[in-house]
C-alpha cells in the first residue's frame, strides 16, 4: 500500500471543496481557504501530480441515461495465485459495466458493483467475465431495489487531528 501524501489543512480544505463540486471556480476556492488564487492552483497542481486527486469527472445519473440496474456481484475463485487470477482481473478492468471492483476478505474474493440497461444486459456481461474460466468456483447476485446513500466523497474531516 503506498504512503500516504502529506497534506495540511489548506490541501484538506481544498479538497473538501473539490469533492462537493469540482466546478468550483479557484478564486472562489481560494476565498474560502483563505489563500490567493494562485497558491490554490499550486496546490491543486501538486495534489494532481502526486495521485491525491485522480480525475476530474462528472456523476452522472445512471437512470437517466438508461441504466436503470445497480447489480452487486459476489464472485469466489478456486486459487487465488496471480496467474490464475489474471485474466479474470484483466476482463474486469476492460468492462466498462464494471464500475467498482474490490478484491475483498471473507466468504467471496471479489465484489463487482455493475450498472446495466436490463436483466438481458446483465446475463451477457456475466458470460463475458465469467464463462469458461475454470477458475471462478461460482458468483452470487444481488440485485438492487434502490439506494439510501452513493457518494465518493471521502470523510477527509478525520484525516487531520482535530479536524480542519
């Protein structure tokens, strides 16, 4: 796991800002900080250039745009080497239905969160990433009916003591 990036208060709150509305324009940015707009751009700069921020991106409504199905996957494996895991990551990181993918402790060995149009949609991206490796002892679905919270919005209050 690589080390952490020092950061100060000012990169925190800058952060904070970022991760509610990357729109924010820097001199509004800097005015909340309390920092020129110039140091703020610096430090954007530096927070890109060590990985601290990985994109910028938009979140778009999946619903609105046709993919109405959030489907969680549980997936076990038979061997856990590297080799024999390696084309499964691969066809993972290549779908794009695929919007998060952990490798996990406990009964499974990955969880897969996949949107999709339909059930039909779904059935192929299973056949994608699963059929014919013999490596995948089974996989289990969970289908799901709605969500109370989707946010990848870091709790950075607790990354400096006492806050910032």
């Amino acid at each position: 796991m690589p080390a952490p990036v020092p950061l100060d208060a000012f990169d925190i709150a800058i952060l904070d800002i970022l991760q509610k509305d990357n729109s924010v324009p820097q001199r509004a940015i800097a005015e909340a900080v309390h920092l020129s707009a110039p140091a703020v751009q610096r430090r954007i700069h530096r927070l890109e250039a060590s990985g601290v921020i990985r994109a910028h991106v938009a979140l778009v409504d999946a619903a609105k745009v046709g993919l109405p199905l959030t489907i969680i996957i549980e997936v076990h494996i038979e061997n856990e080497r590297p080799d024999r895991t390696a084309p499964l990551r691969a066809r993972i990181a290549a779908e794009s239905a695929v919007q998060q993918c952990y490798s996990v402790t406990g009964e499974a060995d990955y969880l897969l969160i996949v949107t999709v149009a339909s059930m039909a949609d779904y059935e192929a991206l299973t056949k994608r990433l699963f059929e014919g490796d013999d490596n995948i002892r089974r996989f289990r679905t969970s289908v799901t009916l709605g969500w109370l919270k989707s946010s990848m919005q870091l709790p950075l209050d607790k990354v400096l003591p006492g806050g910032f």
